[in-house]
C-alpha cells in the first residue's frame, strides 16, 4: 500500500513539471539596443555580464568594434594553425641557425626550441 502511495505521488509529481506556468514580462534598461544588428528573437539583445546597463552609444559602439576585431584575430589564428598543421612552414630561420622548416607543429615547437 505505501509502495503505491510513493508511485502515485511520484507519477503527479513528475507531471507537475510538465505543466505550464505563467511568465511575466521582464523589462530591461537595455531596450535603446534592441534594434542594433545582432539583435533577433527570441533573445533580443542579448548581455548576459550586464556590460552595457548603463552605457551609452559610443560605449556599444566601441565594444561591438572590439568583438569583431577580436573575432578576426582568433579567424587568422585558426588559419595559422590549419596552415602549420598540414607542414607548410615560412622560409628563413626562427631563430639563429634553426629553420622554420625544422619546426614541429603544435605545442611541439618546444621540443626544437631551447629554452635558453
């Protein structure tokens, strides 16, 4: 009898987190940015460190500038590391009397490099 107590309670309870609950509307200080390029549903604008509660245009304009300079770096270094990966390696040395040729890919390079 207790056994089918503890199902039945378990079986409501696990159907209780399948039903609907009721969601209020969160306003945000952030709605001079919801038509920015980037901004599209159903996040809106989205700032989940809080960066820009209290910025101005010239503060998002500045830090969207630095997202996509960033963004191009980290590009280029995906490209160096393909580049270097299938053993195509930039002529001359990389330091006195050892060769780029010589260099391993990877974290390799650490093992053709002395440390001192």
């Amino acid at each position: 009898m207790a056994s089918k107590s503890l199902i039945m309670a378990s079986l409501v309870a696990s159907a209780a987190a399948f039903a609907p609950v009721s969601q209020t509307a969160s306003s945000t200080a952030l709605k001079a940015f919801e038509n920015e390029i980037g901004a599209q549903p159903p996040l809106g604008f989205f700032d989940p460190l809080g960066l820009l509660d209290d910025a101005d245009q010239e503060r998002f304009d500045r830090l969207r500038y630095v997202e996509v300079k960033h963004g191009r770096i980290c590009m280029l270094a995906i490209v160096g590391h393909i580049v270097t990966a299938a053993g195509i390696r930039c002529g001359g040395d990389i330091a006195l009397g050892v060769p780029f040729t010589d260099m391993k890919a990877g974290l390799g390079f650490f093992d053709t490099i002395s440390g001192g």
